[in-house]
C-alpha cells in the first residue's frame, strides 16, 4: 500500500480525465480516475481517499448517495473539490447545503487546481492531528 496520498478524479470528459490523472501521478498522488458516477461510487466504496474531485453533473445526479458513501466508508470524510463551467454556476448553488470543500471553473489551469489540491490536503491533515 503506498503512502502518496490517494485522490478519487470523477470527470466526463475523457480528455481532461486522462491530463488531470497524468498530471495527478506526476505531482505524487495516487489518482482512481472514473467516467460515471456509478464507478464514482464504487470507487468510493473500493478507496480510502484523502480528496474526491469530481464535476458538477456526478454530484447532481446521485449527490445524496455519494455524500453518504463519502461519509461512511472513510475513516474521515475527504473534501470535495468540484469542478463545473462557468454557465453551471447556479448548480453550485445547489450544492452549498452539502459538504463541498471547494470549486474550480473549468477551463481551470493546472496550477490552480495544484494548489488549491494541496491546501485542501494541508486543511484535511491539520483535522487528524
């Protein structure tokens, strides 16, 4: 078992799923990267992760689900980092009634999702201490 941190990547689009998991690995996390939220469930289930990031149309569809997974099958609850476009801003509303940690427009740069990743990570371990 590894000790990177592990990070659960839920993203639609298969482009920008295969550069955020590659950029992810790079950086030293462990990334599980899936395509529905079926499999953002199951990886929930399967994973004890420090961080979930998934867009904003996983967590419309099934959000109750996944924030009970979220919270049951983790020894803490991860922060959510969702992401959305800008014309779905209004969903995000939706969601600030939920444990959503934090929200990057796409097309968001690499860097910023890094380092608001990382500060999300630094929030989670000061949590444990």
């Amino acid at each position: 078992m590894s000790n990177r941190p592990m990070i659960i990547l839920a993203e639609p689009e298969e482009a920008i799923r295969n550069s955020v998991e590659m950029i992810l690995l790079d950086e030293g996390y462990d990334c599980h990267a899936v395509a529905d939220s079926q499999a953002l469930l199951r990886a929930i289930h399967l994973h004890d992760c420090d961080l979930i990031i998934a867009d904003i149309t996983f967590m419309h569809r099934n959000i109750e689900s996944i924030l009970l997974a979220q919270q049951s099958y983790s020894t803490s609850a991860p922060p959510i980092l969702i992401t959305l476009y800008y014309q779905r801003i209004r969903d995000m509303l939706h969601l600030m009634k939920f444990k959503v940690t934090e929200y990057l427009i796409k097309p968001f740069n690499f860097d910023e999702m890094l380092g608001r990743i990382s500060n999300m990570m630094d929030d989670q371990s000061s949590l444990r201490l």
